[in-house]
C-alpha cells in the first residue's frame, strides 16, 4: 500500500516529467557486483520469482536497474532479520507487479504494482522522507511523514528509503539527496501550523516571561479564559498609589499585596485574559 498525500502524487507525476524519472530508475545499467548479494543469493531469488529476469539468453549476464538496485539493497536489509521468501512476495508486487492497463496509474495507492515502488522513489527523490514499514505477515506500506503518524503504529520492520536511494547514488557517484519533509519536521512544525487562533493567542501568552503562572478555563470545551500570574517585588519603593494607577490599566486584574512594617514587600497580579 501507498499512504502519501495527493499533492505527492501530483509532484512526483510533474516530476517523472521534467526529470524522466521512469528512464533513470529502470534504465539496466548495473551488475550483481553492484549489489551487495553473492550469485548463488541472487540466483535463489530468481529460483523463488523474487527478481525480474528479462535475459533472453541465461548465458548473459544479469542486469540491473536502479529500481532493482534499491529493491535487492531492501531484500538484503530484511533478510538480516531472518525474513524467508515467502514473506517478500508484495515487497517484489510493490516494485514488479505489473498494473492492470486500464488502472496503471490511478490504482497506484490501492493494488499492489509496480507504481507504488516507482513512486515511493519518484517522493524520495522530492526530498520527501518515505518510510517502508513490513509486517509479520509480509503486508507492505510506503508512508510519507504525516501518514506515518497517522497509521503507523502496530509491530513492524521500518526502513528509511531514503538511505537505500542515498547509498546508491554515493556509490554511482551522484549527488545524495537532503530530506525536506522529515518525520521530525511534522512533529516539530507540523501541529504548530494548524494551531486555532484561539490556540495561538494562548501560546503567546504561555511564551510571555513576565508570567509566573497560566491557568486555563473552558466553556464547552472550547479556551474562555486564561488567569496569567506576575508576581513583582515591591522592596523598591512600590506605593500604595502605585498599585492603584496599575489597576486602572486593565479591567480584569486582582492584585494582591504582602505588607511588612508598613511597605509593600511584594504583589501579584493576576490578569483575566479572555480569548
């Protein structure tokens, strides 16, 4: 399955476009020397249909694209867990699996095919982070960072695309490519961005260090008001007259005042904010 947020899909078809994505990633340029299995591992996988084998004669030599590349550099990593064949049957669908003609694009996010594995590549080449998460059961997912918060979540094996795509291109000798849209973005400045207005009037104030303390009070669920606490030293010569000037400032204020031998030692005040 492929969880990435249609704006993604619309990228990466832009993208496929302006960079022929589809010749690069599946153009066979490379050897079993380039990957990091033996010829009898490659050939056990072959065995088990779990590589493509367009060789119209079995005395050549194997080729490889790129998308196979990335798709045996995954099967190496899973195997270093003790996954068996039969576990990586959608993980070949997700980068083999021809789609039905009629659907080849548009079913991309829905069956298991070729597109999903193509696409996840076409993100990561976006700056995208692009999770890979496998179950027990072999099911396969691509997330994009909102999604994977989102829906991941039960036992898994997660492996960042990212770094297969990355290791691959220092080992061709092409420029890596810096991630933009990270997991860590999402939690760091995700949420902050669809905080309310509401919901920002208060973090304002919660980030005001003349407030000592923040107390909050909802009305159906909902910010009414906030009581922001100061609390000031009045040693320095704070008057009565003084107090009185600062609660003719605001409306919604109480101030309390500590007294020794006649001066004000210290105040608080508690300002009403209502949101």
């Amino acid at each position: 399955m492929l969880l990435i947020s249609d704006n993604l899909l619309l990228k990466y078809l832009e993208a496929n476009e302006q960079f022929k994505l589809d010749e690069f990633i599946n153009k066979k340029l490379f050897t079993v020397a380039d990957t990091p299995l033996t010829y009898r591992q490659v050939n056990s996988l072959d065995t088990d249909k779990l590589l493509t084998n367009d060789r119209t004669e079995k005395q050549g030599w194997r080729k490889f694209s790129f998308k196979e590349l990335v798709y045996v550099l995954i099967v190496h990593e899973l195997k270093q867990f003790g996954l068996k064949h039969e576990q990586l049957k959608s993980l070949w669908e997700c980068f083999f699996q021809e789609p039905t003609k009629s659907e080849k694009r548009t079913v991309a996010k829905i069956e298991l095919n070729k597109g999903m594995g193509e696409i996840a590549i076409g993100c990561v080449f976006e700056q995208v982070e692009i999770t890979l998460v496998l179950d027990s059961k072999g099911e396969v997912i691509f997330f994009d960072p909102i999604h994977y918060l989102l829906f991941s979540g039960k036992p898994s094996l997660q492996i960042k695309l990212n770094d297969i795509v990355n290791e691959l291109l220092k080992k061709i000798g092409k420029e890596q490519i810096p991630i933009k849209w990270s997991v860590q973005e999402e939690v760091l400045h995700g949420a902050e961005h669809k905080l309310t207005t509401k919901e920002e009037e208060l973090l304002t104030i919660i980030r005001n260090s003349d407030y000592s303390s923040i107390r909050i009070k909802k009305k159906d669920g909902e910010i009414a008001l906030v009581y922001a606490e100061k609390i000031r030293d009045g040693s320095n010569g704070t008057t009565t007259q003084d107090l009185v000037e600062m609660l003719n400032t605001k409306d919604f204020q109480d101030i309390s005042v500590i007294k020794r031998d006649g001066k004000i030692v210290n105040y608080k005040i508690e300002e009403t904010i209502k949101l």
